[in-house]
C-alpha cells in the first residue's frame, strides 16, 4: 500500500491520484502515530504525501479539513482495535458523507477505492464494507496503546517512507535488546520504573510532568498521559484485591520553553511538588543557507542551555543561584523536586523508536512493581458504555436503556432539550 501510494499509482474514486490522508482513529489509534508525525514530518521536505488526524468525537478536526482538502485526492485511513469505537465511527462517516456528496458518488463505491481499515476485527471491516484488499489486521492481544509498531502505524509509513518507519522499528528493538539484556543496575526501563515508583509511592508526589526541549515534540505528554495512566491508573490488582497505595501519578506537561512562561512559576515556588522528566535534543541538522544555519543553531544553544538550568533549579532550588546573582533577585526556589533529564543525540527515527519503547517498557516494570494489568482499561469502558446510553437518551432512540438518573444530569438534559428547541 505504502509504496503504491509513493508511486503515484492510487486513485480515487473519479480516476485522480491520492494527495493527502486523513487518518480517524482515537486513543492509542491516533496519539502515537500523531506523535511520531509531528516530531519526524515537521518540515514539508521530510513528507512523502501529506497526513492530517482526526480524533475528536466532536468533528471539530473534520470540518476544516472538509473546507480545505480536495475530496478527489483524499483518502481515510480508518484505524481501530475493535472497529466499534463511536469517536471513529462517527468520524468515519461524516468523512465519508462528506466525499460521497462532494464526487457524486455512493459511498460503497467510495469505501472501496478511497478508504483503509486497519482493525484486529477484519469481519467488522468488511461488513463496513472495505475490500479485503485494503485491510490491515493485527492481533488482538495487541493493547490499542502499544500498538504503534503494528499496521496502525501506516498513516507514518506513507508519511515518512519505509525506510523511517523500519528505522522507528529498529530503535524500538534496540531498546527491547538492552531492557532484555542488561543488568537491573544499568537498565534504563527498569531505572525509570524504579525511581518513579519511590517517587509515587513512597515520597507520596502525585503528579509527574514531562517536559521536552524541542518542539517536535509537543504531543509526547499527551501520548505518554495515555501510556501511563491507562495502563497503571488502577486500584485493583492481578488477584482482584485493592491497591493499599498510590499507583501511577497524574501525566501532563507541555514543551518546556513555553512552559517557562505559563505554570514554571509553581513549580518553582508554590507549593506543589512535582517530578518531572526534561527530554532534550543535543543537535539538529539544518539544510539551509549560513546565516539561517548558524541563527538555528543559536536557538539549539539556548534551548538545551535552558533545559540544563531548569533541571538544575528543580532540584537544587536556591543553591542553583549563582553567587553574583544572590542578593539580588527573588529567593524561595524549594527545590528537591526529583527530576530526570533524557537525551537525545538527534531526533530521528531511531532515537524516537527507543524513547517511546523506553517508556513502554517502564509502564510494564510498574505493572509488576505493582501486581496491575496494563493491557485492560475497565474505567474507559465504563464511560464508553454510559454515553452511549446518554447519546440514546438525548437522540430520542429506541434503543435507550435505563439510565442512572441523578438531578444534575437531568437538569442539563432537559436544558439541552430547550435550546435545541
């Protein structure tokens, strides 16, 4: 599929060739393929064809896309586990109203010429009626969230080509090698696991912010968010007993320069404390005239040297301070506030293959540290199911089941009902 669309030989519906994908999955079926886009496609230049992703359950992803995206030369690559998801669902057919109207054609003749599954549910994509030739199957003991190696990482390969994907894969496997092989005193997984587990349990920190020092990465907080607290966030263990202590801590972050100027100052000198992982590159080449090369490479100088002394500052607080400069500015930087600092020769497929199976092999060491299943997710389906039952309700469905009436949620309902009026 990959090297069809790269030669130019997919063509839609009306007989054009494919420009652009639009790949609708949510959870682990759209944060690690949108993560590795981000940080690997950033320049048009890296790009073999253009791919847009679409999660939210709202269309509010969709609808730009729709204005801007030439229906003619657009396919969907529609990725789920279970193929039942109603974000992707939903998604996946506003899409394909939207191409069917556009090219004035049904939308069984668009499914088969401008859409892809990929699903551990082939029976489910065949009767949504994609050909068996555009199916991409894995295996359902394949966790949604872990599933970036599988064929749900297509939408990367026709983005960057084979030979990135297959790089990203030989990073993963690099990782996979050392985390097998390596002595728990140099095992980097297992490290990490270890010093996030005192830092939860033990120093009773609750949440851990990840920080990266370069932009590509913006979507690395959101995509370990789910890693982590999905696969950890539980209190209840293999055996069916409670947890008796805290397990995974609340993920967030953001890019750490512009973070500097948004939550810093709390961090710093209000009364949380927090720990923390500051991820940074140490070079990035540039093909670019001089002037810009050398201008990009002092942006590259300032950015690490920031990270550097933001680290620092975590975790030695006022001691950080230069001597010249006590006495003259602000005290009160607590301080002791555990931090790691990952980094990174480059940022390129290898190297983000092994960060993110660096973390996927942390969240397995807590999971035995802590007796959990991290391939199940309980309280995800639970909401699944409830809303469900609201959208019935809201919807007017026949198919509206009884649902736990509580008197705020009946008084947004019928306040709903009034404005819709």
């Amino acid at each position: 599929m990959v090297e069809r669309l790269h030669r130019g030989e997919w063509f839609g519906a009306s007989g054009q060739k494919i420009t652009d994908v639009v790949h609708v999955g949510v959870g682990g079926s759209d944060l690690g393929p949108k993560m590795v886009s981000e940080a690997l496609a950033d320049r048009p230049s890296h790009a073999y064809i253009n791919v847009h992703y679409v999660s939210s359950m709202d269309g509010a992803q969709l609808l730009p896309l729709m204005e801007r995206l030439d229906p003619a030369t657009t396919l969907l690559v529609l990725a789920s586990k279970s193929f039942t998801t109603a974000d992707t669902q939903f998604n996946a057919r506003t899409a394909l109203a939207w191409l069917s109207d556009a090219l004035e054609i049904d939308v069984a003749t668009v499914c088969r010429c401008q859409l892809i599954g990929v699903s551990s549910k082939p029976d489910k994509m065949t009767e949504f009626g994609i050909p068996d030739a555009h199916q991409l199957v894995f295996k359902d003991w394949i966790g949604g969230r872990f599933s970036l190696w599988s064929p749900i990482g297509v939408s990367v390969a026709m983005q960057l080509g084979m030979a990135s994907f297959n790089a990203l894969l030989d990073g993963a496997h690099a990782m996979d090698r050392h985390f097998l092989e390596t002595p728990l005193e140099e095992n980097l997984p297992a490290l990490m696991a270890l010093v996030g587990a005192w830092n939860c349990q033990f120093l009773g920190i609750s949440t851990h912010a990840v920080l990266p020092y370069d932009g590509r990465l913006k979507s690395l907080p959101a995509y370990l968010q789910q890693l982590e607290m999905e696969s950890n966030g539980k209190s209840v263990c293999l055996d069916g007993r409670s947890v008796t202590h805290a397990t995974c801590p609340i993920i967030w972050g953001d890019v750490g320069p512009n973070a500097q100027h948004a939550f810093y100052q709390l961090l710093h000198q209000g009364g949380h404390t927090i720990s923390a992982d500051f991820v940074a590159v140490a070079g990035r080449d540039v093909d670019a005239v001089p002037d810009v090369r050398d201008a990009l490479a002092a942006q590259e100088q300032l950015t690490l040297a920031n990270c550097l002394a933001q680290a620092q500052l975590f975790a030695l607080g006022d001691d950080a301070i230069p001597k010249a400069l006590r006495g003259h500015m602000a005290q009160g930087y607590r301080g002791n506030q555990p931090n790691s600092l990952l980094m990174l020769k480059q940022l390129d497929a290898w190297g983000l293959g092994a960060l993110v199976a660096l973390y996927e092999h942390k969240v397995f060491v807590q999971s035995v540290l802590w007796n959990l299943n991290p391939f199940d997710q309980p309280g995800v389906e639970l909401g699944k199911k409830t809303g469900d039952e609201s959208f019935n309700t809201l919807t007017g469905s026949d198919n509206e089941q009884d649902l736990v009436k509580d008197a705020s949620t009946q008084q947004l309902l019928r306040k709903v009902g009034e404005w819709r009026q």
